[in-house]
C-alpha cells in the first residue's frame, strides 16, 4: 500500500468455528502532532473491516471430532475468504490487491481443523 496502511486477512479455525478477518491498521499521519501514540499501539488506528465465520455443529449427542471439523473448514474455507475481502472493499475486482499479508492460528487448538486452515494460509 501506498499510504502505509496495513491490511491482512487472518484465518482462525482452532475448534468448530472457522472465520475469517480482513483488518487494517492505519499509522498516525505524520502531519498531525496530535496523537503520538502509547508506544503500544503507535497511536494508529485499528479497524476489522470484515469477519465472517461458519460453526460446525455436530450431531446431536455427539462432540464434534478432529476429521469432520477439518472437513466442514475446508468445505467453507474458500467462500469465507472471497466473502471477507468482497465485503471489506464492495467495489473493487481484485480486492486481494490490498493485501500485505495474510495469518493463521498456528495453535492451540484441534489439530486438523488447525492444519487445515494453515494449508489454507499458504495456498
């Protein structure tokens, strides 16, 4: 980005949720003096533009297992994506452009549904 905004898409999928957030964090602007910042957060702002998440909800009696939640994350994990960046930029083509990076829930977690999204992430 030109004007140092930074914009990345997270996937979380540790248990039976997945999500998907498209957020931004928008420096100071270096003309104004007003806000120098905690030397935490750098006095920029922070905005989650996007986050649409899907539930696995396993049969009635029964837990929800590693296999068949991976599964339902990878069954959606894709339409979460498009949906995350066609919502935060409505009116772009290519809404990936923005982009700088994009992350995952490395863990704690269940250890299928964790992979899946990692696999996710990288492709």
């Amino acid at each position: 980005n030109n004007d140092k905004e930074v914009v990345v898409l997270g996937i979380e999928g540790s248990a039976n949720k997945v999500g998907v957030a498209v957020l931004r964090y928008a420096p100071p602007s270096t003309t104004n003096n007003e806000d120098e910042g905690d030397g935490v957060t750098g006095g920029g702002t922070y905005e989650t533009l996007s986050n649409p998440r899907k539930t696995y909800i396993a049969p009635l009696g029964h837990g929800f297992l590693p296999k068949e939640t991976s599964w339902h994350h990878q069954n959606h994990i894709v339409a979460l994506v498009r949906s995350a960046l066609n919502e935060a930029y409505p009116d772009e083509t290519s809404p990936e452009k923005h982009l700088c990076a994009i992350c995952y829930t490395k863990g704690p977690g269940m250890g299928g549904p964790l992979k899946s999204c990692a696999i996710a992430a990288r492709t």
